[in-house]
C-alpha cells in the first residue's frame, strides 16, 4: 500500500487534512451523503481518492453510504463514511450491526456543536455496542487522530468515530500531514475476497454469531459476551486525556474537541494572572478516561463543565467523580439461541445468588459466573 | 482452476438400482442439505437453481453473496460462497461496496419482497439506476413468511394475510409494487427477468435467467435483477399441496413472468404474455418427448 501524504507544511482547510489523512492511513473507499459542515470532506475524498486507486461514491442516502462502506469493509478495505450527528441518526442501525459484525469502518462527525456526545458516546442504536471516540482539538490533531482511527478499528475490529465540528472541517490552519506508523496488524483472516466458494471453506462475515456448516461458531449469546470483552478491554487500554495545572486547581474545567482550544487558552490567561484554575481534557469521549478526571478533579473546589450544548458530557464527569459510589452491575448478556427470547440468567434462584453475593461481600464482591445457554 | 467443482455427476457404468430424482442431488456448492424451511417452500428451489448457474458458469470462485433478513437467511450456514449477512433492506449497499473493492468477484444479493420491496425499495432503485455491476435475486412470495404471514408491498389484491384477513383492498392497504417492471425502465438497468419455480419447466427457464443474468454482470453491462415467484403455503393459509397452483393463479396472474429487459430493450406485457404462451407450449412438447432441457 502505497501512503500517499503532503508533507510539506501548507495552508489548508480541516476538510482536506482529514482526506489527506484518511489516504495516508490507507483508506480506499468513502460514501458519503451531503450535509453542512460535512460536505466538504465528501468533496476532497471525491477528488482525491480516485487518484489514489481509491472510490468515493455519492451515496443517495446515509443509510445506503452506510451500508456500502459495510460491503467494502467486508472485502478487507479500509473504508469510511461520515456525515453530520442528524446524517449520522440515519445510519445507527448498521452501526449497531457492524459493530457486532466486528468490522473495521470510520466514521467522520462533522457536527453541528457538541449535540451529538450521547449519540457518539451511547448511540443511537440498538444493542451493546460502542464506538471509539476521538475528539480533536485542531487540524493537526485530526491529521494523527484519523490515521489513529484506522488503526484502532482495525486492531479492536471495532468502529472509530472522529468528532469533529464546523470548525475543525472549516478553518484553515498550516499543516503536514505526515504518515503515522504503527505497530503491525494481523492480518484479515475474517474478509471475503469470493475466493473460497466451493472449497468447504468459505467465509461468512455476519452479525449473528454464525459460521458456516461444518465450522465452529459462537451462537449469539456467546458472540455478544466476546464483544462485551472486547469493549472491556477497549475501555482499559484505549482511554486518552490531556491535563494541565490541576495539583493544586481549585477549579478544574472539563472540555472536549474544539472549544477545549478556547477553554485552554483561557485557563492558560488565568494562571499567568495567578488564579488557580485546571484543566482536563478527554481526547476519547469513549473510553471516557474516568480515572484521569477523577484523579484531576480529586482536589478541586468545582469541576466546571464546558461544552456546546445543553450539557451531555457532564453526564460522564458526574459519573467520573462519583465513581466510588457503591454501585455495582449484577446482570449480563443472556440469551435463547435465538437471539430473540431471554436466556437462563432470568431465573429467581440465580438472581437470588447474585444478590446474595454482594449483600454478603459488598460491590466488590465476585458474582457467581454468568449461566450458559446450554441450547447455544 | 483445477479445483472448480464440476458439479453433480451420475455414474453411468452400471444401471441405476432406483429412479434417481434432481431432489437427491445435493448442488455442490451447499455444505448441507438439511434446512428449516416449511413444507412446499419454494426458496430452496431458486437456492438449488441460482447455485448450480453459479458453478456452471464457473465462478464459484470469485462470488460473494449478500443476504438479506427472511426466511432464506437460514441458508447463510449452508451455502458453500464468500458471504456478507446485511441488514434488513440493505443488501444492494452493502453488494456496491464489495464490487467495488473486488470488480472482479460476481457479487449478488438475496433478498424477499419484504426485505427488498418494502423496507429497502430506494436501496434496489438506487442501485439498479446506478447501473451497479452486481445481480439482485428477489425471492417474491407476497408476504412476510418469517414473521407468520403478513401483507407485504408485492401481495395481490385479494391476498389474505394476517393483516389483511378479508383480502388485500386496494382502497384501504393501497396497490402492490411490480418491481420487475420498475426496475426495468431504468436506464442503468441491463438485464431484468422475473421467473418462478412452481413447476419443472419454470425451474429450467429461471435457470438460464440466473446464467443470463450472471453474465450480465461478468461482461460489465450493468445492473441485472432476477425476481423470482416462490410457493409460501405456510404464509398463504393454504394447504401445502395446492402451493404451485395457487402461485400461478394468484401472484403469477399479476407479476408476469419472463425477461422484461434484455440487452436494454424493455418488453412490453402483452410481449410477455405471447412468450408465456409459447414457453408452454414448448414445455408440454418436451414433457411428451419424455423429459425438459434444463
């Protein structure tokens, strides 16, 4: 794969430097669907990824941009799409899906504002499932953090989403974008190139947990237990944050994305004026690096909370701060071998135990392991 | 590629002990003949016909499969090719995305009316005006069969499903979708056929819709698109038995089969009905010789 890269350092909108970006990382196929402030992406990766051998097609909808990204991550491509939050509410279906199909894609939210934290950190789908959330703070934190997404997509087989906004996609900033190595991947034993038709071992590339006649395969309970270890897992190696001056801050302000710029400046003004303010900044929304905030937060008067809009992520800094409360979750993934109906977890006597266990050994306290369909 | 699979070969040395049917033959690129389909479905019949075109052309080797949300989906486990499970709808998306990242592959989808007529109506436009070089099948039985036999947009008036009891009424469900002959007038649209399986001879014609179809796709002529009516007694509230004759009667009247567009030319019904009529009569002429060209 050949990276194609400006290096040199030049004058260029947060649109390009993306599309620049996404080619270095090796991203071969987009769809998009037009909507400000994401159109401009849309409109470099048509006129650049041609030229790399790539495809950029105009998808009528984001439900079908969506779904052929899908299609070509199948085959092993790097492939992304992306739109604004309210495109993005179009696609939650096949990002839930995809998401348990353990494929790689990208997605770029050009948002309007930081509306759409829940809808990037919760989703707006179906199902147990998360995306990786990379929050820049400027043009050339995109360029490393969207070469990032697609090596993290690829190293969990899970989404990464890029939150970006107006500003981020419009300003123009001097920048290069240089290649970003990172440690090798395996290689896509799982894709489907049309090879193996006919061969008793074909592929099968599918939400459901299934595999082919003949072949082991999870069943759905266990397939959504796999993918709940692999958020887990996720959650504890992936968490970014920058801090700065909060040792002895009496007032620490939590930001994300592109106002966090603003917010730092500010924060920077205050401590040359003597006043002792921190701050902290998530650079993944999800994982939300929980310990950091806490930790940055431990000693202050007030955690201050600024963002664009009516208060989202504030959700996860009082869930950051409180994290030492004793709350503990005693359910889990339990299933028919369906997928449609309720597993043996939804039993009185089993319950009973779970509840017994932390009664007796506190929120600590190990649960007795979770019941197998025995059905698959 | 030596190791092509040849598909089913009779041993002709010695003389059979028993009268062999095409049922006993399992095609080559399914792993299993076992399936949960019900009694007198006609999916498994179009899975055998579209299988065996697929290694007949010899590109088993180079296809990728798109299946849809129906009953079909159960064949995902069975069917010996690269395969891709979509969402519900979605199939033509995600089949324009694998094309493009493997030109050379034949890329198709599987898909029911439910799936493709209702829910993913825009997805099978879109890309069939695009003139995506992929083949979309319909298996087209005029209901919802997964969920128990519910109206969907390709049931007839007078079609009784779980909700519609007294009959589809154009007045209050509103009028069905003839997709085939949608998708024909499109310009991207190459190749467009619409065959049945509700007898021997309708199971040998919709083979070579699949061969032409597949070929379609091979020589890069643009999109093709075979429907094909299949028997539901299950979801029709109809005794297993009477599943063919009542297809040919009821959906068959109106979703008239044969090829609606080859080679960019769209035909007209009455051109359809006058090809029906002489299909018939080749079939009856081949049945009295003793036996069909498939």
């Amino acid at each position: 794969m050949t990276a194609v890269a400006t290096t040199e350092r030049r004058l260029m909108e947060g649109s390009e430097a993306i599309a620049d970006a996404a080619i270095a990382a090796g991203c071969r196929f987009f769809a998009g669907y037009p909507m400000t402030p994401f159109t401009e992406l849309l409109e470099y990766l048509a006129e650049k990824l041609p030229a790399v051998g790539g495809v950029c097609i105009n998808a009528e909808s984001e439900l079908e941009a969506v779904g052929m990204a899908w299609g070509a991550l199948a085959t092993g491509a790097r492939a992304a799409t992306g739109s604004t939050g309210q495109g993005l509410s179009l696609m939650q279906e096949s990002f839930s899906e995809i998401t348990l199909a353990e494929l790689p894609l990208v997605v770029f939210n050009m948002a309007r504002g930081q509306q759409d934290y829940f809808q990037a950190t919760r989703g707006g789908g179906h199902g147990d499932y998360r995306h990786i959330v990379l929050a820049p703070l400027d043009i050339a934190e995109a360029v490393e953090l969207t070469q990032l997404a697609f090596h993290l997509a690829d190293r969990w087989r899970n989404p990464v989403l890029v939150y970006g906004d107006y500003l981020l996609a419009h300003t123009h900033e001097a920048v290069s974008v240089e290649p970003v190595s990172f440690p090798a991947l395996p290689p896509k034993d799982w894709a489907v190139d049309g090879s193996r038709g006919g061969s008793g071992d074909s592929r099968l590339v599918t939400p459901l947990g299934l595999g082919k006649h003949g072949h082991e395969a999870p069943g759905i309970e266990r397939h959504l237990r796999t993918i709940t270890a692999k958020l887990t897992d996720i959650e504890r190696e992936e968490q970014r944050v920058e801090t700065a001056f909060c040792d002895d801050a009496e007032t620490v302000v939590v930001a994300f994305g592109t106002p966090a710029k603003f917010v730092r400046y500010v924060v920077n003004q205050l401590r040359d004026e003597g006043e002792k303010v921190g701050f902290v900044r998530p650079i993944t929304l999800w994982p939300y690096p929980s310990e950091a905030v806490a930790e940055a937060t431990a000693g202050a008067r007030t955690d201050a909370v600024f963002e664009l809009c009516a208060g989202q992520m504030i959700d996860d800094v009082r869930l950051a701060v409180l994290r030492r409360a004793k709350i503990v979750g005693i359910g889990g993934i339990s299933t028919d071998g369906s997928g449609f109906g309720v597993g043996p977890l939804l039993d009185a006597e089993v319950i009973r135990d779970r509840v017994v266990a932390v009664h007796r050994g506190g929120a600590g306290a190990e649960l007795p392991p979770l019941p197998v369909n025995e059905r698959g | 590629m030596s190791t092509e699979p040849t598909g089913p070969v009779l041993d002709t040395t010695s003389a059979p002990d028993h009268a062999r049917k095409v049922a006993d033959l399992k095609p080559d690129l399914l792993l299993s003949q076992e399936h949960h389909m019900c009694p007198g479905c006609g999916e498994p019949l179009a899975l055998r016909v579209y299988l065996e075109a697929l290694q007949e052309l010899g590109v088993a080797q180079r296809s990728i499969m798109v299946a849809g949300i129906g009953c079909y989906t159960a064949f995902t486990s069975t069917v010996d090719v690269d395969l891709v499970q979509a969402l519900h709808g979605r199939a033509p998306s995600v089949a324009t995305g694998a094309k493009r990242m493997r030109p050379d592959a034949v890329v198709f989808t599987l898909q029911g009316d439910g799936d493709m007529v209702n829910e993913g109506l825009q997805e099978v436009l879109h890309t069939a005006a695009r003139g995506e070089k992929v083949t979309c099948i319909l298996l087209n039985n005029g209901v919802f069969g997964e969920t128990g036999g519910h109206m969907t947009a390709t049931s007839v008036l007078g079609q009784r499903t779980k909700n519609s009891l007294d009959g589809r009424d154009a007045e209050y469900h509103g009028y069905l979708i003839l997709i085939g002959d949608l998708i024909a007038r499109l310009q991207g649209a190459a190749y467009v056929a619409r065959g049945s399986v509700h007898n021997a001879g309708a199971v040998a014609r919709t083979k070579r819709m699949f061969r032409r179809a597949f070929k379609t796709q091979l020589h890069g002529e643009g999109f093709s698109f075979v429907e094909v009516l299949t028997m539901c007694p299950t979801g029709w509230f109809i005794p297993t038995g009477d599943g063919p004759d009542y297809m040919h009667e009821t959906l068959g009247e109106v979703h008239i089969m044969g090829e609606l567009k080859v080679d960019g030319v769209v035909k007209t019904t009455e051109e359809l009905h006058d090809e029906n009529v002489a299909h018939q009569r080749e079939v009856e002429g081949a049945l009295e010789r003793g036996g069909l060209d498939r």
